[in-house]
C-alpha cells in the first residue's frame, strides 16, 4: 500500500544507530515539525539534540526535508548542525532527490522519517526510499491539521517498535 511505512517507532529517538546499521541504512532524511520538534517550535528539545548527536557519532548521514519555507528551517537547522532542503514539497519528490544527491549516497542507503502518511510515507514510497514513520510529538490544533489526522487515522499503523 501506497500509505504504508517500512518501519514503525514511537518517536524519532527509538530510532537506534545499530537499528540503522542492521538495517544498511547510511543517512536519514528528517522531517522537521512533530517529528524532531513540535509543529513551528523554534527551539530544539534535548532529546532531539541527543539524539542527533549520537547519530552523528555513528557516522549516519543527517538531512532535513521539509515543506516549510527557509526562515522557519534555517535557523532551526543551524542549531542543530544540519543541512537542509526547504520547500520540498512532499509528497513529490523534489527534496528527497536533491538530498540524497547532497548526501552523496543512493536510494537504498537512506531512509526518511515524518510523522504524516499523506506527506512523509507517501513521498518515501514514491520516491522508492524506505520510511520511517514516527507517531506526532503533539496533536495540531488547526482545521486543516486536525482534518488531515483524521483522515489519516484508519490508515496509522498499529504495530509500533521498529517491526514491518
């Protein structure tokens, strides 16, 4: 299914390097709001910092792709030491291509995590990129959102801890 994530986890940092390793999964692309922070949240939480900070130990490529415009990205990105592609457009895959190409390595090394199946799961499979889905740090609270999550509830994975 079109929907359907590769791997499950609860939150982006069940996400282990020896997961990743097993894996053959050499870089991540990252989706930004209530996947790394809450939405529009310009301060990084410190399980986000931690997180990626043990990933770079372990040599795993980091990118961020995400729909936002540059000055909700950028200064986010530089606080955590990470290259970016704004305005991605996911689910085409426009910024899954050109971040793969800027993190020198081919489809079947990287994966992408996010936390919306009609944006994030959908872009990876089109793209022919496994997927990561991670469930939202925190509930939106616009229409548009709130609307989104509700159609995307019957299809939400139910089998959370990195099993296919």
């Amino acid at each position: 299914m079109i929907f359907r994530p590769t791997y499950v986890f609860d939150k982006i940092t069940d996400v282990t390097p020896e997961f990743l390793k097993r894996k053959h999964i050499k870089g991540l692309i990252l989706d930004l709001d209530n996947t790394l922070t809450t939405h529009n949240n310009p301060i990084p939480p410190s399980s986000s910092l931690e997180w990626i900070a043990k990933m770079k130990k372990n040599g795993i490529k980091l990118m961020i792709v995400s729909n936002n415009h540059p000055p909700r990205v950028s200064p986010f990105a530089d606080q955590l030491g990470l290259e970016f592609e704004c305005e991605g457009r996911k689910p085409l895959t426009f910024g899954y291509t050109r971040a793969i190409k800027r993190m020198g390595l081919t489809n079947r090394d990287v994966a992408a995590v996010g936390d919306q199946l009609f944006t994030d799961i959908l872009g990876c499979n089109l793209k022919g990129i496994r997927s990561i889905f991670v469930f939202p740090i925190e509930p939106e609270t616009s229409r548009p959102f709130r609307f989104k999550r509700a159609i995307e509830r019957p299809l939400l994975p139910k089998f959370p801890g990195g099993k296919k």
